[in-house]
C-alpha cells in the first residue's frame, strides 16, 4: 500500500520545529506492510481521511471510507484554538480514538498524543501531535501573567507612592525635630567629652606611671625568678649526683661483699674437702690399724704399737676437728660480715636518700612529697589534691601568691618520686600509699555531694591546712580597705603582694626553703651529716668501718689471705702436707687462727 503523493510531499516538506500539527504513524496496514514512521503535516484549518485519492491522508484500503472523517481547527468558548475530529463514515468503517469507538458523526476534541485508529482490524493507527496548540496555550497564559503583573505592579506603585508622600511629610517633621534635639546632644556631648578628656587624660599619666612602676618591679621579679630556677635545678643536680655516687659506693660495697662472700666459700669448699680427706685418711688409718694390730698380736708387739697407733688416730681426730670448728667459724663470720656490712650501708644510703627527697620534693600544702605533681607558671609545684583545694579559696599561688593562669602535669616528677620511693623503706611506701588511698577515697566521696557542700568544705580543710597564714591575709584585706582609691592597687603591688613575696611567701621560700638549704639541709651537711661522717659514719669508718678496713679488710689482705697464700696454702703444699704432725696444727694456732682472733 502506497500513501498519495499529496501526503509524503507534505510529509518531507515538514521538521521537527515545525509547529504545525500533524500525523505519525504507528501501525499501516499488515506487518509486512509496516513502514518508517512518517509525519503527515496539517497544512490548513481542516484535514481529511480516507480511501479517496483527494483526501489529504488516502489510506486505499477497503475498510475505511473514501471520506472517513475530517480533523479541523475551531474556537472554543474561552477564544482558545482547539482541534476536533469529525467522523463522517459510518457503522462499517469505524474510528478509534485512544482505544475508544467513534459513533457516526460524532465530534471529539484531539489532544497531543491522542491515538487514532482507523477500521475495524485498526491495521491504521497514527499518533496526532498539536504543537501550535500549546504554543497558543503558553502565549496566551504568558500574556494573562504579564497583564496581572503589571496591574499589580501599578498597584504597588501607587501605594508606595501614597506612602512615601506621608513618609516624607512625617519625617520632614520628625528631621526638624531631630535638629533641635540633635544641636542640644551635641552641645551636651561637647562639654560631656571635654570634661572625661581631661579625666582620661590624667587617668592615663596616671596609669602609665602605675604601669611602668609594674613593669620594672615584674623585671625584678622574672629576674629574681629566673635566678632562683638555676638555683633550684643545680642544687637538683649537685644532689642527683650526689645519690649516684652514694648508690655507685652502696654498689662496690655490696660487690665487695659478694667477693668476700665467694672468696670464704671457696675457703669452705676448701675445708670440707680437706675434712673429707682426713675422714678418709682416718679411715684408711683405722683399717692399716686393725691390720697392724692383727699383725703385732701375731708378732708379739701389740700394746707398744697399739698405743702408738692410737695416739696417731687422735691426733688425726683432732685436726678434723679443728678443721671443722674453723669452717663453721669462718661461715659464721661470712655471714655476720656479708649481713652486717651491706644492712649497714644500705640503711645509711636509705636514710640520707630519704632525707634529702622528703625535703626538696615535699608540697608546701601538704608536708608531704607530691602526688599528682602540678607546675603552675610561677614554676612552683603543689598536689593536684591540694592545689584543687587551695583554689576554691584563693586563685593565687600559695607560695609567690601569683594569679593562677596555668596549670601543668609533672608526669617527670610523679616518674621520679616513684622510682625513688621503691627505694626507700617499706614505712615510707606504706605511708605513701595509705595517703593516695585516703585521697582517692575521698575525692569520690565528693562526687556524690552538691557543688555548694564540696565548696564549703573545701575551704574548711583549706583553712585547716593553711591556718598560718590567716593573718598575712587579714593583713591584706586591711591595706586594701584603708587604701581604697589611692593605694589600693599600688599597695597590691608594693604592701600587700610585695609583703607576700618579702614577708609570707618569702618566708616560705627563703626561711623554710632557705633553712632546707642553710639550716636543715646545711646542718644535714654540717651538723647531722656531718656528724654521720665525723661521728657516726666517721666512727663507722675509724672504729667499726675503718676496723673493718684497718683490721678486718686490711687482715684479709695483708694477714689471712697474705697468711692464706704464705702460710697456709704454702704450709699445706710444704709444712701441713709434708710435716702433717709438727708444722700444719702449729701453723694453724700460731698464724691462721691468731690473725681470726685479731679479726675479730
């Protein structure tokens, strides 16, 4: 089947922006007879269908009607374009439109993408587009918006106009106003500023001397700071190098014991072996005995050889008996000297050790060395436990009575204090260890009770704990009150705080730190550690440890180990060996044993 020649120059005349409406097939005829899909473009007001070579779409087929139907373009009753189809055939050859049969003259609106079917196998299916329609729609609604816009714009207009007007007039009268209140202000303000100028202006002269005077005396102060710091970190340093080489001395002593421990046992091993080799002999002895007491009884000499033989197997009782008494002696004095020696030093390290970190690692809060150390910008260190405290009273620091701005965890000195106390005796580490318990338990005691009770008995155990220095603060709260205007803030500087770092704080850094470095310490130095070297150690070392070097060190190397490799080692390989009867018994009373007795 073939279109007519009307239809497909129409069709290739037509583009896709072409804004006229038109026909696109969907369906033609039989499946074989299926073609490209085509336009088919409405070129008036009225386009036909049918078998008719005159119709605008001829479709030859038997089913449609050779004027099938008409689709023209008509006004609605709002004057909006609108396509309709007319159908002309009647009941054999049908329309379909969207699935729905048309009735014989029956007219009905087309819209875009309506479906059209033609016959009743609907072998013809087409699909109408429309767009001037649309474009006819949008224009038209396009137009209606503009319109309304402007309307309501000139609306707008009009009222803002009426508007301004009585807002000019208002505010005419409202500006002449303003100008009279506004000369009277100025005028008012002229003489306001003049006179705070001036005030500013002496305020300010004031103010600057106040702050030079500030700045010169915090020089002095950082100055004097900086130089207790360096103080404070040689005198940390002199003592650290101080314990070293009193536990490096705690070191060699304790070396010097073991050797004198190893050098005894291997004199033990000695012993017992030479025991076990005189057991042996005796038994040797004891067995050639019985023989030659057999023998004699057979020869006739039995009592005088007897005798003679039996005052040999006593003698040779005897050294193993002595050999025995001098082992367990020289036991007894290895482990009396190894325990007393090393218990001595140790307790004498132990004690100077701990004095020395008992009072320069002490919080001046508490007395006692710190726990959870807290270095505040002044470089001074308190608890965290007591500083925590300290500051629901006051918001300085208890010692320079600086304000309180930072606040840091001294994990190295918590590190050091730790090491330092496994050191120390086991009171001190219970007493250590009781006190963080106490601590932590009542840290969470609190937890459990309002902020006001924490606050309220915080100060009290603050006041408890600080009860010395009330009067310097009452002091201060006098100086301020009588001074109020003209010298309060200076006598902040110069009565109140100076006297905090001069008097009070001062005190606590120059009398009790002081005296841990001129008194106490120095006394630990002169007085008491100076009378555990001239005294005490010093009798340590002229009467018990100078004896345990003049007489007991000194006879190990110069009499009984001197005797150990002259006289008796020498005597077992020359005298006691070779004259086992005459020279080793005599040797052993005469030297070895004379020397212990001198020893000890």
């Amino acid at each position: 089947m073939n279109l007519c020649k009307r239809s497909s120059d129409q069709s290739s005349n037509g583009t896709e922006e072409d804004p006229r409406p038109y026909l696109i097939n969907q369906r033609y005829g039989t499946d074989n007879d299926i073609l490209k899909q085509k336009k088919y473009y409405v070129t008036g007001d009225e386009f036909s269908v049918g078998r008719s070579q005159d119709a605008t779409l001829s479709i030859p087929d038997t089913f449609v009607s050779r004027n099938h139907c008409i689709v023209k373009k008509k006004l609605k009753e709002n004057s909006e374009s609108s396509w309709f189809l007319h159908h002309l055939a009647g009941d054999r050859s049908s329309t379909w439109i969207n699935g729905i049969r048309l009735k014989p003259e029956e007219v009905i609106e087309l819209n875009t993408n309506d479906l059209i079917e033609f016959s009743d196998k609907r072998n013809f299916s087409f699909r109408f587009h429309a767009p001037d329609i649309e474009l006819e729609r949008k224009r038209a609604k396009r137009a209606l918006e503009e319109e309304q816009e402007k309307e309501k714009e000139a609306l707008t207009i009009a009222a803002k106009l009426m508007a301004n007007e009585l807002e000019q007039e208002r505010m005419k009268k409202e500006k002449e106003e303003l100008e009279l209140k506004m000369q009277e202000r100025i005028q008012m303000l002229e003489a306001q500023y003049q006179k705070e100028k001036e005030e500013l202006e002496e305020k300010i002269k004031t103010d600057n001397l106040e702050r030079k005077k500030l700045a010169e005396e915090r020089a002095l102060l950082e100055e004097k700071l900086a130089q207790e710091k360096l103080l404070a970190e040689q005198k940390f340093k002199d003592e650290k190098l101080e314990l070293e080489d009193k536990l490096k001395g705690l070191e060699e002593t304790v070396k010097k014991i073991e050797d004198e421990k190893l050098r005894k046992e291997e004199e033990r091993k000695q012993l017992e072996e030479e025991a076990e080799r005189i057991k042996a002999t005796l038994a040797e002895k004891e067995t050639a005995l019985k023989e030659t007491a057999e023998q004699l009884k057979k020869d006739g000499e039995y009592e005088e050889n007897i005798k003679k033989m039996t005052e040999e197997l006593d003698k040779v009782k005897s050294d193993l008996i002595q050999n025995l008494d001098k082992q367990s002696l020289l036991e007894k004095q290895l482990k009396d000297t190894a325990g007393s020696s090393y218990l001595i030093a140790k307790t004498e390290l132990l004690e100077s050790f701990g004095e020395v970190v008992e009072s320069e690692l002490q919080c001046s809060i508490c007395n006692e060395l710190y726990i959870e150390a807290m270095v505040l910008q002044c470089m001074h260190t308190f608890c965290a436990y007591c500083l925590n405290k300290w500051k629901k009273r006051k918001k300085e620091c208890p010692v320079c009575r600086a304000k309180i701005k930072t606040e840091n965890r001294a994990f190295i000195w918590d590190s050091f204090i730790d090491k330092m106390v496994s050191k120390l005796s086991e009171d001190l580490q219970q007493r250590r260890k009781q006190l963080i318990a106490e601590r932590a338990e009542e840290q969470r005691g609190r937890a459990h009770q309002g902020e006001g009770d924490d606050e309220v008995e915080g100060e009290e155990d603050v006041d408890d704990e600080v009860e010395g220095w009330e009067d310097d603060d009452n002091d201060d709260d006098d100086d301020d009150d009588d001074d109020d205007d003209d010298d309060r803030d200076t006598d902040n500087d110069d009565d109140r705080d100076t006297d905090n770092y001069y008097d009070r704080d001062t005190d606590n850094y120059y009398d009790r730190d002081t005296d841990n470095d001129d008194d106490r310490d120095t006394d630990n130095d002169d007085d008491r550690d100076t009378d555990n070297d001239d005294d005490r150690d010093t009798d340590n070392d002229d009467d018990r440890d100078t004896d345990n070097d003049d007489d007991t060190d000194t006879d190990n190397d110069d009499d009984r180990d001197t005797d150990n490799d002259d006289d008796r080692d020498t005597d077992n390989d020359d005298d006691r060996d070779t004259d086992n009867d005459d020279d080793r018994d005599t040797d052993n009373d005469d030297d070895r044993d004379t020397d212990d007795s001198d020893h000890d």
